[in-house]
C-alpha cells in the first residue's frame, strides 16, 4: 500500500468538535454508547484535568485507546501524564498508559478494526479515518499506526 499524506496527516474534521461537548455529557450522565467513554487527563502544561469523549478497544481482555485524529491534544497530554481516569456506564477507573511501538499498534489495530474494515456499512467509516482497504496486511496496519498514536490502558495497582 502507497503512503499517502491523508494517512501520515489525519487531522480533526469540523464536525468533531461540535460533537464532543454533546457526546462528553451525554456518557457523562451514562448514557451507553458503544465502546464510547470518557478519558480525563492532566494537562502537560497546567496540571489541570481535561475530559475527551474516546472509543475504547478491547482486545483479548486488554484495553486500548488510539488518536483516530492523530497527535490531538489529548494524545499529548496522554503521553506526558501516562496515566488518566478512564469512565463508562457510571463507573470510573485509575489506568496507567503505556504507548504503543508501530509494530505493537499495528497487531492491536488490525485486531480492533480488520472486522469492521470488511463489512459494508462500516467501510466507508473506517475506510475515512484510516484509509485501510479490505484485506489490509499487517504492513498496512504498522502505517496507519505510525499516525495513529496507541495506548494501552493498563488498571492502576
């Protein structure tokens, strides 16, 4: 597969951030909505929590998050604190967060996303956000990866 500047590149379209605040109330009063939940990380420079609506993906009983829209704030706030209180359905938890090598993103991201890149409806979806044909190898993935920062949300001991 071709590199293109859309993959290396993502970036936030437009309707996203009108979206958060609607999104970030609405599973803050629980509402479920899928593997949607809330992530709140100290800021890198102020110390002070944000909250940011993310999709969680599990993966062998593991748990996982991934900037769809690249290196966005919260990802770099991810990184500098290293751990976050993860919430969803009501319930918080403490996690630490390890990221992810290409190599180790792209076997996680192969895992979450190769079911969904298959079906019809969903396509179109994740073919937008990462640009992955059916049938991707796991080179592919490893690509997608590289703009896509990976999270492991480990519970905190």
């Amino acid at each position: 597969m071709a590199e293109s500047s859309a993959r290396l590149d993502p970036h936030v379209p437009s309707f996203v951030p009108a979206l958060n605040g609607v999104i970030r109330r609405l599973l803050g009063a629980g509402m479920p909505m899928g593997p949607n939940g809330l992530l709140t990380i100290r800021g890198r420079t102020t110390g002070v929590p944000h909250t940011f609506p993310v999709a969680f993906l599990e993966l062998d009983g593991r748990r996982y998050v991934q900037g769809t829209f690249g290196e966005t704030n919260w990802v770099k706030n991810l990184r500098a604190a290293g751990d976050a209180v993860i919430s969803k359905g009501g319930a918080s938890e403490e996690v630490d967060a390890v990221e992810l090598t290409p190599e180790q993103a792209a076997v996680v991201l192969r895992g979450a996303l190769a079911p969904f890149v298959g079906r019809r409806l969903m396509r179109p979806l994740v073919g937008r956000f990462f640009h992955l044909p059916g049938g991707a190898s796991l080179d592919d993935y490893r690509t997608v990866a590289q703009a896509h920062p990976t999270f492991e949300l480990r519970p905190r001991r």
